[in-house]
C-alpha cells in the first residue's frame, strides 16, 4: 500500500529499485525452505524469516518505521493485517531509533486485510501497520518473511 496526498506522490520513487529487488528474491527463492533468521539480499534491502503466533486484535498495536519499507510475504498461515493513516494517530509508545519502530494507540478508524499464505502486502514509512493479529480470535502459528527496503537518506 501507499497512501499519500497527491502532492508527494514522488516522495517514494527513489525506492522502486530497491523494492523491486524484494519482490525478485520472493518470486525467484524457495522461501519456505531458507531457515529462520536474517537474510541480506542487497546494500539496503534485509529480510528475516521468522515464525509466530498470531494473537486478538486487542492485545496488539499500531506501529511505523522511519527509514523502512516493510514488505510482509506471508509463507504458511494467515493473519489479520490493520492499516491506518499514521498522521492520525497519537503515539503509545515513542520512536526507538535502535529498532526503527513506533507504537500507537487504536485509533478511531482503521481497517484490516486478511493476509493468506503467498501474498504481499507492502507498507510505507507514511502507514501505520498492526500485523500478527488473528482471525476470529483463533491464533495460528505462522511463518512469514519480512524485507526492509531502505528509503531516501537511510539508504546503506
């Protein structure tokens, strides 16, 4: 997704390289036979592997990177995945520059997508996302890869 005024539609357009180097090592790799753990891919562009337990809606967070894209391939499983606009919340927790990551309260409106085994779904530094939540509060365990496409100024 990216969501933004149509005045900084070009805020992003740096990044396409990059991001399409993701999009190529999902569709070319066996993902689901690579181990746990992080992977580098190119200068900029880090996934990790891992596995979770899904959990309510409730008991999870809304949350933005700074210097990240986040491109979330769900291998096995499926999860609820929140969106909302991140200029419209008020922060929970502040910015932690170690691990690029903010938290927020709900908010008044936001919206979820299901995210089933083989999609994407791609997240802007502009979006608040809250992944890991289950369906019908039936947690699962889940394995999903997670690419960080480094954007603008942070790139490495």
């Amino acid at each position: 997704m990216i969501h933004l005024p149509i005045k900084e539609l070009d805020k992003y357009k740096d990044a396409k390289k990059l991001l399409e180097l993701g999009y190529a090592f999902i569709k070319d790799t066996d993902v689901a036979s690579l181990p746990l753990g992080k992977i580098t891919i190119a200068t900029g562009v880090e996934a990790t592997l891992q596995e979770h337990q899904t959990a309510p809606a409730s008991e999870k967070l809304f949350e933005t990177h700074d210097k990240f894209f986040d491109i979330q391939f769900m291998v096995s499983g499926q999860e609820l995945f929140g969106f909302a606009r991140r200029e419209e919340l008020t922060v929970n927790k502040p910015y932690d520059p170690a691990k690029d990551i903010t938290f927020y309260n709900e908010p008044a409106n936001s919206g979820y997508v299901l995210l089933k085994t083989d999609e994407i779904i791609v997240v802007s530094p502009d979006e608040a996302h809250k992944p890991c939540c289950c369906l019908d509060n039936n947690p699962q365990l889940v394995k999903k890869l997670i690419i960080k496409v480094a954007v603008g100024k942070f790139r490495v």
